[in-house]
C-alpha cells in the first residue's frame, strides 16, 4: 500500500488557472505589413519631416536703455524680468519704478531665464516682455484718416508710409521713429514678405512702435488702388525717379509715400501703379540710401513744406 508523502501537493489534469491565451500569443499575427517608405531598411524609406519651430507669441525688448524707453512710450507689456545679481544702475531702478506705476510685474531671473526670453540678445540684465503686437486693417486706417480730413476733423492731410517687403527689422524700427519724428499718421506693411513689429523694431523705434500705428495688407499693390480711389496721391523713392524731392508738389496733398526693399527697390507693379516716381539728389551716382534713411529724408522734407502753408 503507497502511502503519499507529507507536504506533497498533487498535481490536477488539466489547464493551470490564468494559463489562458499564452498559447494564443504566440499565434498572434504583427498587423499589417508597413509601406516601404515606413521601412528604415528599405530603400525607399523616406524620414518623417522634421516638427515646424513653434513661432514664438510674445516679444521682449531687452537692454536697459531700450526697456526705460519702451516703458516711459508706454508701450503694452506684461512682465518686466530683472536678473537677479544686476548691478542696479538709474536706468533699472527707473524701469521698476516705471513697471510699478503701471501695475507691470517685475520678477526676478537667472541669465539663462533672460537668454530663453530674450532669443539670446544682449539684454544686460534686464527684459520687458511685450504681448504680440496689434496691427490695424491697412486700408480702413486709410480710408478714415481720409473720411476725417475731408470733413474737416483734421488740419494737416493724411500722411502715410507704405513699406515695399521691408524684411530688416532695423529698417522698420527706424521708419516707424521717423514717422513719429515728421507727423505720419501711420505705416502700412504687406502681411507676406515684409518684417512685422518684433521686439528688435520695438527697440529700434525707441518707443515709436506705440505712437504711430501699422496697418498690415493682403496686397501692397491693390492697397495702394484704394488710397487713390479715397482721394489719396501716392509716391514711390527710387534713385532713377523723374521727380526731385526738393520741393515736392504733392507734399501738401493727402500721400501715402511709398518705400522699396532694402535689395531690389521698388517692385515692377508698384511703380507702375505710383502716381510719381520721386528721387532724392546725392553727390554721388555710385551711392545708395538706406530704405530708412531715404524715408527719413523724405519725410523731413514733407514735413518742412508742410509747414510752410500753416
């Protein structure tokens, strides 16, 4: 007679409990063949293409000239960033007093807080960071300066700066100055192939940015159509023009001044479309004027003309 041995456990016939589907596993398929281009190995793999950069949604103006300026212009801001070992000279003690007036957050950063808010630019210490700028529809702000002149709200005509693909931020920065500078009642900038207001143009200006507006277009050219159906004259700058600048006749007129690219001028369809192609006279026939600086010139002389008939 067997006796069965302590502590022994009998093993029952059958499957083992949970034992279910492991077999199954192993007969599982693996889905459906990947294309060749999915295959790394294939020759006709092709990469996914790489993640667009995010585009940045708000700017800073950094530097501690440019943020003091930035904030007695009063320009829209959201946080003012002060590094946290700066040397507290008058300009970032103005700039927190002037934050703290207007109910503008100051906090403090490290360097590599201010380089990530800044893009990297000399910020000395401090930043300013600005919500994306507000453009105005191109051709409403037209058409009201135009409506308010002729009924009589306004003494002086309208006076507008039109950018023909402007792509230096520094360019723009600097005609918005002038603007300001010479009594233009705003700037007007395609939405394709021109520089929008960044925080490089917010520095530039020096404040600027606020004082005169900038109105974005679909279209430069169908733009300009519209101001001379609203009355407007319009003048394109370049160095062949067969107006002078020096006493320009259409200076007291309502204009809109039109400003070619830093490269290429004026476009073909632009200065077809211009009433008058004006240039500004310089010693030299192998010289060339900056797109801001010959805006700046052109608007200081419309601005002295101008004077003449108050």
């Amino acid at each position: 007679m067997s006796t069965r041995r302590s502590g022994s456990s009998r093993k029952k016939k059958g499957p083992t409990k949970g034992s279910g589907g492991q077999g199954r596993r192993k007969l599982a398929g693996r889905g459906p063949t990947p294309k060749a281009s999915e295959r790394t190995w294939h020759k006709n793999y092709r990469p996914p293409a790489p993640k667009k950069k995010t585009q940045r949604t708000t700017e800073a103006v950094a530097g501690r000239n440019p943020v003091v300026e930035a904030l007695e212009a009063e320009v829209p801001a959201s946080t003012l960033y002060v590094s946290g070992g700066v040397e507290m000279d008058d300009r970032i003690r103005k700039s927190v007093r002037l934050a703290a007036d207007r109910g503008i957050p100051v906090l403090e950063a490290t360097e590599a807080q201010l380089a990530r808010i800044t893009d990297n630019a000399r910020h000395q210490g401090i930043a300013l960071q600005v919500p994306p700028y507000e453009y105005e529809n191109g051709i409403d702000v037209v058409v009201d300066l135009m409506d308010d002149w002729s009924k009589g709200y306004r003494h002086k005509p309208p006076l507008v700066v039109a950018l023909d693909s402007i792509t230096d931020p520094h360019n723009l920065g600097a005609i918005l100055r002038s603007a300001s500078a010479f009594s233009a009642d705003a700037v007007v900038i395609p939405s394709r192939r021109s520089v929008g207001v960044t925080s490089t143009v917010w520095k530039t200006s020096a404040g600027a940015a606020a004082r005169v507006p900038v109105g974005k277009v679909s279209n430069l050219n169908s733009a300009l159509t519209e101001y001379k159906k609203a009355g407007m004259f319009t003048i394109g700058l370049d160095g062949n023009g067969t107006q002078s600048l020096p006493g320009l006749p259409l200076a007291t007129e309502p204009l809109c001044v039109v400003v070619g690219s830093e490269g290429t001028g004026l476009s073909r369809l632009v200065a077809e479309n211009v009433d008058q192609i004006v240039s500004i006279p310089i010693s030299s026939q192998l010289e060339s004027l900056n797109a801001s600086l010959a805006a700046g010139i052109t608007l200081y002389e419309i601005a002295r003309l101008r004077a003449k008939i108050d």
